[in-house]
C-alpha cells in the first residue's frame, strides 16, 4: 500500500479491507475473532516517529443494533517484531445483535504512527470461532497409550499377509557352543513388552540365530526360510487371545523345517552342536 507521500496530516487516516464471511454471524454463538498480520520489512518504510508500521484494527461489520463492533481496535505494529506475524484478535461471545457478515482488517496511520511512504502487508488465517459444541466438525481425538520401552514394531504395510519389521545384530562373531571354553558362551534373549490381541491373531514375534555358513542375505526379508541352517523363537497370539512359542531348528534345506512345540514355561532350549 503507498501512503501519500506529501500533505499528509497526523491525525486519524485509515485504510479498511472487508471478508466477507461464509454465512451471517451471531457474535454469542462464537467465541473468538482473528486475523494475522505480517510486515514485508525489506519493502517497508517506517512511520514518522520511526519505531512501527502503523497501527492495525479488526472489527465486525453488516450486523444489525449495533451493526459495526470494534473486536480489537488499536494495535500497534512495532518495527521490532513485524517480520513475524503478528496475532490480532478478540472475544466476540458478549456482543450484542446479530446478522454480521463482514471481518474488517483496518490499516491505521496517526500520531507518531504516521505513514508517509509504501508498507506493504500479508494479511493471512481470518477466522471466527465458536466453541467445540457449536458450528463445528472439529473430529474427536485419542491418543494411544505409550508403547513398553524397547523396540516398537509398525505393520506398515496393512494389505501384506507376509510383511515383516526386522532388525539385525551388526556384528556376527558371537560363540554358539562352550566347546572351547565356558567363557564363549553366549545368553541370546527375546521379552516381548507387547503384541497385538487376537483380533490380529497371527502376529507374531520372532528372534532367530543363524551361522555364517549356509546364511542367505543378512538384510534379506526371508533370511529365516533361504539359510540352511536356523535355530528360531516365534511367539503369537491365537484368536482365543492365548499365546504361545515354537521353537525349533533346521538344518541343511532350505525351505524345511522341524519344530518342537509347547508352552513358554517348558520348551527347552535349543542350541546348536560343536560344528554347526
């Protein structure tokens, strides 16, 4: 916007901008009115007495007794802060008439707020209101609970039957046996904090023990199935909501495997023999 440039007085001048609004306005169905207000700086002269760009107004207008309200009627914009935006804004709920249909952003230049050259301003998120159980879709909200500490595992891929979420170990020398010393043994754990119930009965969590030799792809998502040799864990929950652990081995094919199957609290433990 250029202010005159010449003749122009201190008093009161302004500039006003009308938004029409979707459909008419009752102020106490309402709670609040804004608007955002930001100053392009490096295009912007400064008023006269050098510390603003003017003043701002935000107003209702078209309504009926009274039919003009001043939400937020005298704000200044000071140099220091108009690079950001700037939130004018007021409570509309105690006003009185009704049938508005305007917002009014007003430019204001007066006193030692007196523009004299170009200001140019973003105007932006002119908004009405109302509470939540009024005039609104705003969309119930729940937020989950935190997941146990650990690992959390996403299903990322919901239309997957055979989608897997893997990690690894990055290193691979760690002992399978205590044939040299007790001292290269090596505990391998699993806990499960948490796994879906048995509406998602298949889920399953699996921790697997594979050997160098005969492994397939290390990043691979069937490392498990493709290495000839596998000592495996999975745990699951069924549709009765009960879990339980397979536990087994498969040695030299591929693709074959031999499992041992029971209750958490007596499948032995599986470990691989000198050599393998």
């Amino acid at each position: 916007m250029d202010w005159p440039q010449t003749g122009w007085v201190t008093g009161w001048n302004d500039v006003q901008f009308f938004f029409n609004t979707p459909s008419l306005v009752t102020p106490a169905d309402y709670l609040v009115c804004e608007a955002y207000i930001k100053i392009d700086t490096t295009n912007s002269s400064l008023a006269t007495g050098g510390a603003s760009y003017g003043i701002s107004g935000l107003y209702l207008n078209g309504g009926n007794d009274p039919g003009w309200q001043p939400v937020s009627g005298f704000n200044v914009m000071p140099a220091a802060t108009a690079d950001g935006w700037t939130r004018i804004s007021g409570n509309i709920s105690g006003f009185t008439g009704s049938n508005y249909n305007q917002v009014v952003v007003g430019l204001i230049s007066q006193n030692t707020h007196t523009l004299t050259n170009t200001v140019r301003y973003w105007v932006d998120n002119i908004r009405i209101t109302a509470p939540p159980s009024v005039n609104t879709n705003r969309p119930a909200l729940n937020i989950a609970k935190a997941p146990p500490a650990g690992l959390t595992c996403m299903a990322s891929a919901p239309t997957d039957p055979w989608q897997r979420q893997m990690v690894r170990t990055v290193n691979s020398s760690y002992s399978w046996h205590t044939a040299t010393a007790a001292s290269n043994t090596t505990t391998y754990a699993i806990t499960v904090g948490a796994i879906p119930g048995g509406a998602q009965s298949g889920f399953e969590a699996m921790m697997y023990l594979i050997p160098e030799t005969g492994m397939s792809n290390p990043d691979g998502g069937s490392v498990d199935w493709d290495s000839a040799h596998v000592t495996y864990s999975r745990s699951r929950r069924t549709r009765t909501g009960l879990a339980g652990v397979i536990s087994g081995t498969r040695s030299a094919v591929p693709g074959l495997k031999t499992s041992r199957v029971g209750p958490i609290s007596t499948v032995p433990p599986v470990r691989w023999e000198p050599g393998h």
